[in-house]
C-alpha cells in the first residue's frame, strides 16, 4: 500500500568543522507516514531535517523528494524549526508569522494580498488560533506560539512536513491539538516527519519511527521495530520501555 | 533662516534618514555593533578613493569604501567561524587594523591631502553648503545633498522590493532558507546597504557619530511599538527631530552639529527609555509593585477560601495568620473590598460570591497552566498579563 517513496536519502555524511554529525544515512520515507525521528541529543534529528531542506550543505549524498532535488520540489514541502530558534520579541503579530508560510509561493517581491490573508486567517482557524491573530507573539505563551508555527506551515498547504520537536516546552492541552492535526494531516494522504523526545508517546503518535544516532540504526513500522532492542542501541544504555496495545 | 541653514538641516534630516531604514534591521538582528565596525572601517577604502580622485564625494570613493565595509563583515564572519574567537572579539579585532590602516595613510600624506582625522571622525556638516554640484555651469545644490539624496532613493526602492524578505530572514532564517529567500544574499545586501549608507552619511556626521544615527532612533523605537513598519516610521521622524534639534542645539550653544545630534539622539532614547508606555523603565517598575500587590491579594483570598473557622477570617487576626505588616493588610483589605470581593461582618471577613468565583479561577489556572481559562481575566489583572 506505502509505495511511492516521499523522501529518499543515500549515503548523507553532515559535518561541523570536519566532524561528521550524520554519517552515511540511507532512508527512505514512504508517502503517507507520520514519522518520528528519536535519538539522543547531539544524535543529528535536526541537523538531518535541515539538510533535507539545504540550510545545511552536506559533505556527501543526496536527498531526492519524490525523485527530484529539494530545490525543484519547494512548493511540496513544509517546515516547522524549533521555537526557540526565533526571537519572539520581534514586533509582529500571529497573524502576520502564519502569513510568512505564504512567502515561498509568492517568490521574491510580491506582496501577500488578500488571497494570502484569507489563506493564513483559516490555518489561525484550524489551530484554534483566530482569537489571538492580532497579538503580539512575546504576549503568546509557549504553546500558543507553537500553534502559530503549525499554521504558518498549514497554510503553505504541502505533501510534505517537517517539524523539529513541536511538542517542546506546550502544554498538554496544546499537545493533544497538535497531535490530532498531525493525524489529520496524514489522513489527508501527507507525510509528516517529526523530530520527537518523548519515547513514551512514540507508539500512541506515530505509525512510522526512524532510531538515529549519528548514523541510522533502524528505520520501520512502529509496531515491529520499536523495541527495547532498538532503544538500546540508539541510546547506548539498557533501555526498557513498556509499549502499550 | 539662511539657505545654507536650511541645507544643512535638509542635509542632515536624509542621513538620519537613510540611516534609521538599515539601523531598525540591524538592531532587530542584535547586529549593532557591526554598523560601528563598518563605520571605522571603511576609513581606508575612504582615504585610498581620495587618493585616486582627490574628490570626497566622489562615486568611486563611496564604492570603495563600501567594498571595505563589505570586507569588514566577510572578515569578521570568518574569524568567528574558526569557533576560535566570539563574534564581538571577532569584531574587536577586525575594525580597528582597518581603521589604524586608514589614519597611518592619512598621517603619512597629510602635507598632500585636505583630509583630516578631526574630519573623519566628527564629519563636517557645517561646510557641507560650501560644496557645490556644478552642472554645465549651473549651481544645483550642495554636492552631499545630491549624494546622501541618491542613496537614500535607492534605500527607500529596496526597502519597499525587498520589505518580506528582510522581515522573514531577519525573523527566522530556517524558513526563509527553506523557502528558497537566501539569508545570505539577503544578509549581505543589507551589509552592502549599511555600508553605503554610512559612507554617504560619513561626511556628514564622521565615523563615531554615524553608529548613533543608525541604532539610537531603531533602539528607541522598539521600546515603543510592536508593529515592524511602525518600527521603520517612527525610526526614521526620531532621526529627522534630533538632526533638526540638534542643528539648532548646536545653533544656539555655538558647538559642533554632530555633536549636538547625537547628544539629542542619547536625550531622546533616554526619554523614551523612561516613559515608554509598557516597556519603559517607570512602566516596568509600576507593574511590577502591582503584581506584588495582586499577589498579595490572591494570597488573602486563598486564605479566607480555605478556612472556614471565624477566628481565622477576624480581622484583626489576619494580620498574624497571613503574617503581614500592617501597611500591606490595609492595601489589600482596601483592594479586596474595592472590587466587591469580599465583606467585613461584625470584623468577620468573608468571600463575596464574585471574589469566590474569582479565587476559584486563579487557581485553577495556577495549578492547570492553562491558557484558555486566563483570557477573561487578563483584562482585571497584571498578574496575569505575562
């Protein structure tokens, strides 16, 4: 049934100043899945989501999205970075950050109208977000401005997500909204790939895992491939957790 | 007013002006201090275009004293990028070597060139007038009129093409790259402009006094808007009241113009500083002895919730159960009773229905952390405005 291949990775090597942080990753995302990527800190999650998007340049490999470059397939692919890498003190509103996920089918110098306003208002909507479009995002609390940057990437309306660790610092409520979009998301038929912490969740979240540590140690199926065995090899210690059916 | 008055106030209105557009950016990207690198740095690049053209407002002189300003950067990026040093040690290091290139070329040449180091520094807008564009005999204007005016236009033509895509590089890279808007390109298209533009305002205002003009009006402005392009205006009418203010400051005490700009510049932030309506230091302090008092009273009304013993709710034992002075009991008592909270029976304290239902709600969001249930009351209370 998972046959086309979203995103494909052959021999990925990252480095930091001559140190590899991903080395030699073959992956292959099927469409369709809601992936988590978990491995310990350091391990490389971010670093393989941005150079899936060129912020980072690799040192080898390639990354193909649907069997073309990153550059050709853009307007396919949708990113969420981690909240703390923005200043929030920046004057703008909610609804002006949701409007900057408009910016990459708008190219360079047109200006969002009312098309894009209407766009950005309904992804506020969808997220629960409509009643704050006017404040200013330090006034937003920690999970409110982590719904404004899942809108800013719904409403680039993409087959793709990537999402570097959207449950950080929410609160539960927040959480269980941004869980149900992502599995909303995939019901559409979108593949959503998240960098993710919290183990414990991993088998009522996602369908798809990804165990990553500098290189890939496993990459499957929740149900068959998230095991202590795994954990333990991803984490380098005796890793016991109890999976709930 | 002189027309050669009110040339120099023209003159100096376009500098703050053209400086206050790239300053606002510069300051939202925690990159002030690069504008002072780029302002001493490009002394060299200024020192070698007098050489060749023996002209101060010549365009070879600007371009390459811009590339210096680029260079400046370039090298400054690198150093960090060794992981060896800071970006502020990096910047540091780089802009004085430049700089002390300069003054050594200036020094060394001093009998041939009329370029002093008093000059360079603090600028000379006041013979700014004396320096006339000639064209086919025609006198239309002083030269830095027409030079900082070119600029500027093509500062304004930027800013308003390329306005979505500083916003979004300035605001988050990640994206912006993801998107396919080079922060790059876009960090050095602004590096160029700043550049530039501090060249163009160099002679009027000089090397130190260029770095006040592009983050003073930008600082004060964030302390009063939460809106970008409220930002960028109010940026640029700070710059063009303290040129104006500063022109006449000098006026009247008889002292140097740029002097006088910057000390208004420092003036008005200070003002701003002060008095800025959230951000401002009195604001802060205000809100900050309010949210004492809310906690405060939040603490008493917990307590009259919680017990319901009539010795505990007596009003002259609440001062020792809650174990406050005197002074504080009587402020909340009176805020209590202010905003129908509570009743006082026979010197019994007890919760009105309304300060019940308030006492409930406070801590439901305390405990839960729960943005929903706060918006209500955000509106009555400080405390809760985050």
């Amino acid at each position: 049934m998972k046959n086309n291949i979203a995103v494909q990775i052959d021999d990925l090597t990252v480095a930091y100043n001559y140190k590899p942080v991903l080395w030699d990753i073959d992956l292959e995302i099927p469409e369709g899945v809601l992936m988590a990527i978990v491995g310990p800190n350091g391990a490389g999650k971010s670093t393989l989501i941005k150079s899936i998007l060129g912020i980072l340049k690799p040192i080898a490999g390639s990354v193909t999205i649907y069997g073309k470059s990153y550059k050709e397939q853009r307007s396919l692919v949708a990113y969420v970075p981690q909240k703390g890498s923005v200043d929030w003190d920046f004057p703008t509103t909610a609804l002006d950050v949701v409007m900057m996920g408009t910016y990459g089918s708008l190219g360079w110098i047109k200006r969002p109208r009312q098309k894009e306003k209407k766009a950005a208002l309904e992804a506020l909507e969808k997220v629960g977000m409509l009643p704050f479009k006017n404040r200013q995002i330090s006034q937003l609390s920690g999970g409110q401005q982590q719904r404004i940057f899942l809108a800013r990437a719904l409403v680039q309306d993409a087959s793709i997500y990537f999402m570097d660790e959207p449950f950080q610092g929410v609160d539960a409520t927040t959480e269980i909204a941004i869980i149900n979009i992502l599995k909303e998301l995939r019901k559409a038929g979108k593949t959503v790939i998240v960098v993710h912490h919290d183990l414990q969740t991993v088998p009522e979240y996602f369908d798809w895992v990804t165990f990553l540590n500098v290189k890939k140690i496993a990459t499957g199926p929740v149900k068959d491939i998230f095991n202590d065995d795994n954990l333990t090899k991803t984490y380098g210690i005796n890793y016991k957790v109890s999976i709930q059916e | 007013m002189s027309s050669a008055q009110i040339e120099i106030q023209i003159i100096a209105s376009l500098v703050a002006i053209a400086c206050a557009i790239p300053g606002t950016f510069l300051v939202l990207r925690k990159m002030a201090m690069i504008s002072d690198a780029i302002s001493h740095s490009i002394l060299p690049g200024i020192v070698i275009g007098f050489f060749i053209t023996q002209d101060l407002n010549s365009p070879l002189l600007i371009l390459l004293a811009a590339i210096t300003g680029v260079i400046t950067v370039v090298l400054v990026e690198y150093i960090q990028k060794t992981g060896l040093v800071k970006e502020d040690t990096a910047i540091g290091l780089v802009f004085p070597v430049l700089f002390s290139i300069g003054v050594i070329m200036i020094a060394k040449n001093a009998n041939d060139i009329h370029l002093d180091i008093d000059a360079v520094l603090l600028g000379e807008l006041a013979f700014a007038p004396f320096d006339r564009l000639l064209i086919s005999g025609i006198d239309v204007g002083p030269k830095s009129l027409w030079i900082i005016g070119s600029i500027l236009i093509i500062t304004i033509a930027l800013l308003f093409a390329f306005f979505k895509e500083l916003k979004l590089s300035t605001f988050d890279k990640g994206l912006a790259a993801s998107l396919g808007f080079s922060p790059v390109v876009i960090h050095y298209g602004l590096m160029t402009v700043s550049s530039i533009t501090t060249v163009g305002a160099f002679d009027a205002v000089g090397a130190i006094l260029v770095v006040a003009l592009m983050i003073a009006p930008a600082a004060a402005a964030y302390l009063l808007t939460t809106n970008l392009k409220k930002m960028l205006i109010l940026s640029i009418v700070f710059g063009v009241f303290s040129a104006i203010s500063g022109y006449w400051f000098a006026h009247w005490l008889d002292a140097s113009i740029a002097g006088s700009i910057t000390t208004m510049l420092g003036l008005l932030f200070l003002m701003v500083y002060l008095f800025a309506p959230s951000k401002g230091i009195i604001a802060v302090i205000y809100r900050e002895k309010q949210q004492r008092i809310e906690v405060s009273l939040l603490t008493f009304l917990l307590h009259l919730k919680n017990h319901d013993d009539q010795r505990e709710r007596h009003v002259n034992h609440l001062n020792e159960h809650i174990n406050w002075q005197k002074v504080r009991s009587k402020t909340v008592l009176e805020l209590a009773m202010k905003n129908n909270m509570i009743l006082i029976n026979n010197n019994i304290v007890s919760l009105t229905p309304k300060g019940d239902k308030f006492t409930t709600q406070a801590i439901d969001y305390i405990i839960t952390n729960e943005d929903a249930q706060i918006e209500g009351m955000k509106e009555d209370f400080f405390l809760f405005r985050g």
